[in-house]
C-alpha cells in the first residue's frame, strides 16, 4: 500500500509519460528506485489498492460490508421528561469498522503459510474474478489462519495433513504468535499484495520467466546477473544481501507464470 500511495501521489494513475517519470526521478531521488520500476512496468495491483484505499476512507465502501441500519422512531424511555421538554434522539447501531492493529511481524513461515492458503483457495475454489480476487476470500484466509495455529497449538503435533512436511513441527512455534493478533482480513490482504509486489520486483529484476529453479542462487550468480542486467544493479545487489526472493515458486504458482510444475509438493516452499 505504501508503493501505491506513492505510485498515486506521483501521478501514476494518470499514464505519465517517459519523460515525466525522468524528472520525478531527478526530483525525488530517495524514491528513485521504485520510481524506476513504475515507469518500466507501473503498478500491477492498482485497482484492487484502490478499492482498499477507499475502504479505509469509508468502511461502507467495502465489498460485502454492512451498511448502517437506519434509526428507528424514539420509544417512550427516549423521552426526556424535563422542563424543557426536550426529546433525546435515538442512538444509530455503530457500524463494524475495520479495527486498526500494531504491525505484524511476519516470519517467512507464516508467510508460506498465507500463500500457501491463498494457492489453495485459488486453485480449488475459483475465487478469481475479472476485477482481483474475490472479497470473501480474504475472511475465509483469515479464518484458516486463526483455526491453523490455534488447532495445532493446542495439539502441539505436526501442521494439518495438507501441510504435512512443508513447516516442521520445530517451526511451528514461530507461528505461536500468530495467536495473540486478531486477524483481519485487511491484515492479510496487505500482506498478500506486498508479497505479490516483491515477487513483481524480483521478476523485472532478474528476468525471471518461470521456468523452475532458474533463478540465482549462489553469489556467483547474482554478481553474473548484475554484470548482465546493469540498469537494475542496484535491486539485484539488495535482492543479494537479502538472499533472493524466498517465494518465488508458490508466488509463481499463483500468479500462473510457472512453466514447470515441481514433483515435490514442499519444493513449492524451498525459496
């Protein structure tokens, strides 16, 4: 969200033209790099930001949310019997806004296990649309995430068959956490997109195309690839430091980019 709130700050949204991303590039230098990546490819994920954008602005605007019930008629215990006869107007029924939590800190297990969810849904259940992704599919997440961790919590056994040797039962407890935050499904919506944008990155970066386990793995490799691709040293060096893009193939999965599909299911969480 944050790259969008810039994307749309800059103007994106209005089809800006080469030269003018070359002088938002001069002029803002501390965001240059993300300013270069929007004039190669824009924002993939503008019109579901949008939509997020403007629920937070109105809750109502929201897919699926409820919209406030319309005050009823004042009944006699509403009735201020004084001198001046003044009658109290009824309170409305307060409308469920979304309730703003402290950041999450998310560990590259719980972030496997929300796309892994994401796939799963994705692919048995059809919650594409033409428009993104279905609302409800984030509640129903959500939803799998608190069930998940509190069912295994408890039991303090191996994840849920359908994760059976992807999270060793030792890594579980870096979910623990999980817990302890109420999720919303605008928690995991975000944290989906962000996911989605770095994989974006990490495709412009490296030329990525899909095929598996092509990616650079070795210090050799990112130093060939940087000598290969200079315009993007600088996202390569960072993707280096950082140890590449530890999602690429379930994240590749689920945008539909992969061109092999691996023999091993828990390959898919390798990174």
């Amino acid at each position: 969200m944050m790259d969008y709130e810039l994307f749309k700050d800059v103007g994106g949204e209005r089809s800006l033209g080469d030269k003018d991303w070359d002088r938002l590039i001069k002029n803002m230098p501390q965001h240059a790099q993300r300013l270069r990546l929007f004039k190669e490819s824009g924002f993939p994920h503008v019109d579901i930001c949008r939509r997020i954008s403007a629920g937070k602005e109105d809750p109502n605007a929201l897919a699926g949310q409820k919209v406030e019930a319309e005050p009823q008629a004042p009944t006699a215990g509403s009735v201020k019997r004084s001198n001046s006869q003044e009658i109290e107007a009824p309170k409305a029924k307060r409308v469920c806004a979304p309730v703003e939590h402290e950041s999450v800190q998310w560990s590259h297990d719980m972030e496997r296990l929300l796309l892994f969810l994401c796939w799963r849904l994705k692919n048995i259940r059809g919650v594409l649309v033409d428009e993104g992704i279905k609302p409800q599919m984030w509640l129903e997440v959500a939803k799998e995430l608190n069930e998940h961790v509190k069912t295994n919590f408890n039991k303090r056994a191996y994840c849920s068959t359908s994760l059976d040797g992807v999270l060793e039962s030792s890594k579980l407890l870096l979910l623990i956490s999980i817990i302890m935050w109420c999720w919303s499904s605008e928690q995991v919506k975000a944290k989906y997109l962000d996911l989605l944008l770095h994989y974006d990155r990490f495709k412009l970066a490296t030329g990525y195309s899909g095929v598996a386990d092509s990616f650079p793995k070795t210090d050799l490799k990112w130093e060939q690839l940087m000598r290969e691709r200079p315009r993007y040293h600088g996202e390569l060096q960072r993707l280096k430091d950082d140890g590449g893009f530890p999602h690429v193939n379930i994240c590749s999965l689920i945008t539909g980019t992969i061109h092999t599909i691996l023999s091993r299911p828990r390959k898919l969480f390798d990174g």
